[in-house]
C-alpha cells in the first residue's frame, strides 16, 4: 500500500495546508451547528430536568473518544480517520465496519442538516433550499479546504454571536429561574443516557480533525492539541445554551419546543431576536453540512484507496488537492436524500453509527504501546463503554435499522472477501 503520509506533492497525496487555529475553527464549525439549536428539546423529552447530566455524560464520552482518536490521529495522521485506526491496529475488518459506519451515518446526517437550513430558510420549499445548499457546499468543497477553512470562520463567529445573545437574553429574564437547573423527579438513569446518546451527535464534529489527518501541518502536534481544544470550547458554550433554556422555559415546556432556542427567545420577551436565531440556527446548519460532507468524503477517499468502495473515487484533483470524485459522489447522494427523504430520525440513527465508530477508535487506542503514544488505560475503557451503553440507551427507532445498516456492510464485506478468494 503506497504510502500518503508525506504530503510531498504526489498525485494522489492531499496538501497539508491547515495549522492548529484552522483545525479547531473546522471542529467547532461541525460541533457548533444545527444540533445546539434542535437536539435540547428530544434531550429535554427524555431526560427531563436531568438534560443537563445528559449533556455532561455526552461531554465525558466525547472526551475519551477525542482523547483515543487524537493519539491515533497523531500516530496515522492521514485520510480516513478510525477506518484507518481500525484497520492498522485491530484488522482489516474492524476498518471497515468504522468506515461503513460513519459513512451511512454521516450521509444521513448531511441530508438531516440540509433539511434543516430549508426548513428555517424557506419552509414551504424546504426540499428544494436543501438541494441547493448541498450542490452549494460541494462546491465550495471541491475548490479547496483552504477555502473552506475560511468559510468555516466566518460561520463559527455567526453562530457564537447568536448563541451568546440568546445565552444572555434568557439568563437576564424576568421568567428565568436557577432552580430549573437541578435535577427533579423527572429525572431517571435510563432518560439520562438517551438523552446523552442524542446530544453526543452533537460533539462528534472533532472526527473531521482526524479524518483531516492528511491535510495538517504537523499533524503530530497539531492534532493532539486541536482536538480537546475544539471539544472544550464547544462544551463550555454547550453548557450555557442549555442552561439558560432550561432557567427561561423550564423542562416541560423546553421538551415540547420545536424551535428551543427561539422559543427561549420568546418566553424573555425578545421577540426581535427570533429572526435572529432562526437566521443563525440556518447558517449553523450550513456549517456542519460543510464539515460533514468534508469528512464523509475524506473517509471515502480512504476506503475507496483499500477498494472497499470503487477505487475511481481515490483521485485527488491535480490543481485543488481534494478528493473531487469522493466529494461529487457523497454530494450526490446527500442531495438525492435531501429532495426525497423523511429524515427525522437521521439524528438517532447518526448517533448510533458515529458511537459505534467511535466504539472502534478507543478500542484500536488500546492496543497503543507507551511509545507510540498510549492514552491512560481509563481513556479507552470508559469511551469503549460508553459509546456501547448510549449507542444502546437510543430510541429503538434508531438502534434496529442502525444494526440492520451494519449487519448489511459486515455482509458485503464478507462476500467480497469470499469472491475474492474464490477468484484467487
């Protein structure tokens, strides 16, 4: 297998153009999006007044994943991300299950997000605005990640100036209350790990790092220090979205809310900032379609190299250093899903592919001697444990057509495996 870690200008090798501010502007460009200003309310449904503990379970299982998937990154820093950790370190299957994972998980995904920039957008037309904002975004993708760094900037200080209006304007009601924010009798273990898994797609935006791997300077350096950064940043902003809906609507109304955060908006009389959040929650939603359909394509590219997908989507273009093919490919079918699909289960089921993804990446973490970078032994254990418990805590709407998708790539796996065999 050739070589792609050197970055020295051969065909099918990406640039290393991004330093560490621009790989922690393109995680918080995909954790910072649609699902702060949607995921509060099914949380807040199962958890009740306990979302807050749910976000916190999210945030310790995110940290070990980020924690496990920073030193592998470091140790492998190209395309592809736990596909390639799986492989390297557990076997060519393991791979593949990740790799298959994140991508129909994160397909779903991307349809979900181009619904939602229609839905705020342009309701009536909400298809029609997704399709665009896809054929859009591919674009962009297609001319650059440098370009799309830039981007990533400009919709990350959107998103945050929003948000912090929305944080301020709620905890300075006259309607907010501190003790809307402890745990009641609503509260169970079972609705706190729901809650956990539905707020964890949330935060899975570091994996665009990894799967960065092949585009960073230093990646050695660069990788181990943007990814927590990334994560913490957004916790910190995460935790002050939340609290400050649940001070201003409490959890029953925030559990009914179709729109959280403009409805928080609402409750501390601030209808002028409405338009605002609906218009923000938009162009977040933009942000992580643009951080999505990166990584998904990079992830292609990866498997598309080892042919598990048709080797055609391997090129990388000679004059913008992307994996063109990939992103066309991904693009086409995210817009196929977002003019026809119903994809309001897309969050559940994303979960429960990106926590299995994630399940693989602590558990090739593992096998890291000291040398190469080991984690503490609790790191992987408690994020192997973790991704498994939420990934099973989800909605059953999720878990069985999520193990379905699985068992259907374990079995094309085996065929080609069996094919392959048979032709030798």
């Amino acid at each position: 297998m050739p070589d792609h870690q050197s970055g020295t200008g051969v065909p099918d090798e990406l640039q290393r153009r991004l330093g560490v501010p621009d790989a922690v502007l393109i995680g918080l460009g995909a954790m910072l999006g649609a699902g702060v200003f949607a995921a509060l309310a099914p949380a807040a449904r199962a958890a009740g007044s306990g979302l807050l503990l749910g976000l916190a379970v999210a945030a310790v299982v995110a940290y070990c994943n980020a924690t496990s998937s920073a030193r592998l990154a470091a140790r492998y820093p190209t395309s592809g991300g736990t596909y390639v950790y799986g492989r390297e370190r557990l076997g060519e299957f393991w791979g593949y299950l990740a790799g298959w994972a994140f991508v129909v998980g994160k397909t779903a995904s991307c349809a979900a997000m181009a619904l939602t920039v229609g839905s705020y957008v342009w309701p009536a037309h909400a298809h029609a605005v997704a399709v665009a904002a896809v054929v859009a975004l591919t674009a962009v993708n297609y001319a650059g990640v440098q370009k799309t760094a830039w981007l990533t900037r400009a919709v990350v200080a959107v998103v945050l100036a929003v948000l912090a209006a929305v944080v301020v304007t709620a905890l300075s009601a006259q309607g907010a209350a501190a003790g809307r924010l402890a745990p009641g009798g609503d509260t169970s273990a079972g609705g706190v790990l729901q809650a956990a898994g539905l707020l964890f797609f949330a935060f899975a935006g570091y994996a665009r790092i990894a799967t960065l791997g092949e585009e960073v300077r230093d990646p050695r350096r660069t990788i181990p220090l943007a990814i927590p950064l990334a994560l913490f940043l957004t916790l910190a902003v995460y935790v002050a979205v939340a609290a400050s809906a649940l001070a201003v609507l409490g959890p029953d109304r925030l559990a009914d809310a179709t729109a959280p955060l403009a409805d928080a908006a609402r409750a501390a009389d601030a209808g002028w900032l409405v338009p605002v959040v609906r218009a923000g929650a938009a162009v977040a939603a933009l942000g992580s379609l643009l951080a999505l359909v990166l990584g998904v394509s990079r992830t292609t590219l990866a498997m598309a190299r080892d042919r598990h997908l048709p080797p055609v989507l391997a090129a990388v273009h000679p004059r913008f250093g992307v994996p063109h093919r990939a992103e066309l490919a991904v693009g086409t079918v995210v817009a196929v899903a977002a003019a026809t699909a119903d994809v309001r289960g897309a969050i559940g089921f994303s979960s429960f592919g990106v926590l299995l993804y994630y399940a693989v990446a602590n558990a090739s973490a593992w096998t890291l001697t000291s040398g190469e970078g080991r984690p503490p032994r609790i790191v992987p254990v408690v994020g192997l444990a973790g991704c498994l418990t939420l990934a099973c805590a989800l909605p059953a709407s999720s878990v069985v057509p999520g193990t379905a998708v699985l068992l259907l790539g374990a079995g094309v796996f085996g065929a080609r495996r069996l094919l392959g065999r048979a032709g030798g």
